[in-house]
C-alpha cells in the first residue's frame, strides 16, 4: 500500500459524535458562563440601586460608571500575560481558575456590597476580570489543540457563540431573578452555575486528544493529521519580533481594533440612543435588548457551518473563506449602522430590526479574522489572542468615550448619525485592510528553528508532516 493510500485512510473522520464534540460542548458552557459574570452587574446594579428594594445602595451616576468599568481594569492588564501562560500551562488549567474565581467572587459579592460598598465590589469586579482574561486566549489554545481544520469553522463558532448566548440568557434572567428573589439572586445563580460546571470541566475536559483519558485512538489520529501534527505538540520559544513584524498578524490586529469599536459602540450606547431619540426603554426589555444577541448565537452556526462547507469542497481556499465572513461581519454591521442612523423618530420596530441586523451578522467574525489567529501560527495562538485582545479592549475603553464626545445632545438625531457613521468607517476600512493583508497561509515562524542538534535532526525526520501542513495551510 502507498504512502498516499495510507495518509487516506489515517484521515478517515470517526463515525458520530466524538471527545472532541464533548470538548467543544464543555468550553461552549464555559463561555457562557464566564459571558454572564462578565455582563450581570450591568444588570444588577439597576435594581441594586433601586430605592423601593429593602436593600440598595444610593449610589450616584458616577460610582455606578466606575462599578461598570472597573472589570475592564483587570481584563485589559493581563491580555499578554495570560496567552504566555496559555501555551506554558495549557488552556484547561486557566480556563478553569477563570471560571472557578469568577463563580466565588459572584457568590461573594452580595455580602461584600453589604459590608465594603461600592469599594469592595469595585475589587471583585477587578479581580472578575484579571481572571477573566484568561478566557480567550486559553480558548484560542483548546481550540487549535481539538479541533480538525475540517471541522474547525462549526465547532469554534460554537464555543465562541456561547459568549453572546451568556449575554442573552443574563439579559433575559436578570428581571425575573431580581424581581422574584431579589438582586442577590443574579449573583447567586451564576456563582452556582460556573462552579458546577468548573467541577465539570476539571473531570472530563482535557489540554489536547492527546493527553485525553477518553479518546479513542482513531480520533486522536484524525485530528492529529488534520493539523498536521505527530504526537504531543513541541514547545517553541515565542518568535517576539516576527510575531510583531508580521503583516497578516497586523491585519488581525486592525480587524479585531474595528471589530470592538464597533461591537461596544452598540453594545454601550444603543440603550441611551433608543431612550432618548426614538422614546424606547429597551433596558427594561429584556426580549428586546437580547434579540441582537439570540440573533448573534444563531447566526454563527449558519456562518459557521458555510465556512465548513466551502473549505471541504474547496469552493474558496482557506485564505478568501476568512476574508468573506469576515466581510460580512464587519462590512454588514456598516450598512446597517447606517441604516440605523436615518431611522424615523419614534419607529421602535424599524430600530430595532437594524440594531438586531447590526449584531447578528457580525457573527461573520468568528469565522473571519478569529480564526486566522490559529491559521499563521498554531503553536502560538494563544498568544496571538492575548496581543490582539490587549489592544483591541483598549478600543473597547475608548469607543465609548469618543461617543460621548461628538454626542452633546443626546436628544439630537444628528450628533448620533455621527457616531454610527464613525462606526461604520471604522468598520470598513479596518476590514479593508484586513482583505488587503491577511492571510491564512501558516508562518514560517509558527516552528522556529533552533540550534539545538535534537531538534534539527527531529525536523529532518518529520517530512511527512510538512506535506500534511502545507496541504492543510495551502490558500
């Protein structure tokens, strides 16, 4: 038998579901988890500082604000760090004590309010989100570990479509939780949630099929010549200075920066536009205010479902497949933000249908730029994510500032066309740049060379595994 009928066979997909499906289901959870804890105080603190409750805390505007932005403080600082940590310790151990912290400090935080005050849940709220800066990155290192490129397109749009799912459910949950049981009940409920699944995950989830007590061993030969690989991934010193002079890398850079530019800008602003120009409170709607978002969680398993189909088939090359979601995730938001600024004052339906457009079809981004972070450099995915989630959450930070700059009458339909018109540029002209730049090809520095004799003469004897990589990279 030849060695090409023999590659054939090695790459024979398992029948039904697999570890890896199981894997996918676990982390699909685990963000939806994390996604609550992140957004439930946005919730929370409405009905935390409503005066008719028998507890609440009269704290003005500006506290508030402070209490809102004080996760961001933790997330932004170890973006870095925590991609480092990813590839040193595995993503299982960090997405983990993510989780894990998070469920205790949400447990914690009631009796905190009481006894520090807004100080005490500024604190949790930092350290929610130190801890949660481990999410992405360590996900980005699972998600390069478990799954086949084949496969790749559905099962990490469903792992990443849990956050937004996370935001739907909280939005959904918050009202009834507080309103039959009192705020402490969000809290509560979430803690419980993300510490069962943490017990979970601890048991059955695992840092690569190859160190899974699970698997079999056909599918861990799947996945395996799907990524190119043979055994245990090795451990590369980080390529610092090709990572940061890397173009396709940059251009990750600037479509993740314009992606969060624009996803906060609706996410932080909209609630107050709605209020106050078009006379719709959609922050005491929870159907309405989670309808951007359900339409969000069920648009990536239609995009990423199509991603799958058109690799398989070699309709597009892997390269143009990532530039077209992500197109239609950033260049779609555009119109519809445009759209959105010409609405008729007072028409809450024709808003709404173009904010729910505005979200959903961003889907188109995980399936776009996320996944070109794996495609250049598997090895280092984690700490691809970490360097483009530093800097694009620093957008995160500013979007909204610059918003409240250009918009000093919040009643004025024309400061607000303003803001959705930067969006929208911003939008179309950093996924230009990614079109123009990107690429899915794997970097010569995903495996850098060594001086070492061992690793030199390791390379020499896997040339079968440079013929599988190019044929899986190849555009």
């Amino acid at each position: 038998m030849g060695v090409a009928e023999e590659k054939e066979i090695v790459n024979v997909r398992p029948k039904g579901f697999g570890v890896r499906h199981a894997q996918t289901a676990l982390l699909f959870f685990g963000m939806l988890f994390a996604f609550t804890m992140r957004v439930n105080m946005s919730m929370a603190i409405v009905d935390m500082t409503d005066e008719r409750n028998e507890v609440y805390f009269a704290w003005p505007h500006s506290v508030q604000a402070v209490i809102l932005s004080s996760f961001f403080w933790g997330y932004v600082i170890l973006q870095v760090p925590a991609g480092m940590l990813a590839r040193r310790f595995g993503g299982k151990v960090l997405f983990t004590i993510s989780v894990s912290v998070n469920s205790l400090l949400s447990l914690l935080l009631p009796v905190g309010a009481a006894w520090g005050g807004w100080r005490l849940v500024c604190t949790c709220r930092v350290l929610q989100g130190l801890t949660q800066a481990f999410i992405y990155p360590s996900t980005h290192h699972l998600v390069s570990q478990w799954m086949p490129l084949q496969e790749k397109g559905f099962l990490a749009t469903f792992v990443y479509a849990g956050g937004q799912l996370g935001i739907a459910l909280q939005l959904l949950a918050s009202g009834f939780l507080a309103t039959s049981w009192g705020w402490q009940a969000i809290f509560y409920a979430n803690g419980t949630l993300g510490a069962l699944w943490s017990v979970t995950y601890m048991i059955f989830g695992a840092d690569s099929p190859e160190t899974s007590r699970f698997i079999s061993k056909e599918e861990v030969s799947y996945i395996q010549t799907s990524l190119g690989r043979d055994g245990e991934q090795k451990r590369y010193p980080t390529p610092w200075l090709k990572i940061m002079t890397s173009l396709p890398f940059w251009a990750v850079i600037v479509a993740h920066c314009g992606q969060n530019w624009g996803f906060f800008t609706l996410m932080t602003e909209m609630p107050t536009y709605m209020s106050k120009v078009l006379n719709v409170n959609l922050k005491n709607n929870g159907i309405l205010s989670s309808l951007p978002y359900l339409s969000m969680y069920l648009l990536s398993f239609v995009m990423g479902t199509m991603t799958d189909v058109i690799i398989r088939r070699n309709w597009l090359s892997v390269t143009n497949t990532r530039k077209f979601f992500n197109t239609i995730g950033l260049w779609g938001p555009a119109i519809a933000l445009i759209g959105l600024s010409y609405c008729p004052e007072g028409n809450m339906v024709y808003a709404v249908v173009m904010l729910t457009i505005a979200v959903g079809i961003n889907a188109g981004q995980y399936t776009g730029y996320m996944l070109v972070h794996i495609d250049l450099a598997p090895n280092f995915s984690a700490c691809l994510m970490g360097i483009t989630n530093f800097l694009a959450n620093i957008i995160s930070i500013i979007a909204p500032l610059v918003c409240g700059f250009i918009v000093q009458d919040e009643t004025e339909p024309s400061e607000w066309r303003k803001v959705f018109f930067v969006a929208a540029g911003v939008y179309f002209f950093t996924n230009l740049f990614f079109v123009l730049f990107s690429t899915s090809v794997r970097q010569p520095w995903n495996e850098p060379k060594e001086t070492d004799v061992e690793m030199k003469a390791a390379e020499i004897k896997e040339p079968e595994k440079s013929k599988l990589e190019a044929k899986w990279s190849r555009r």
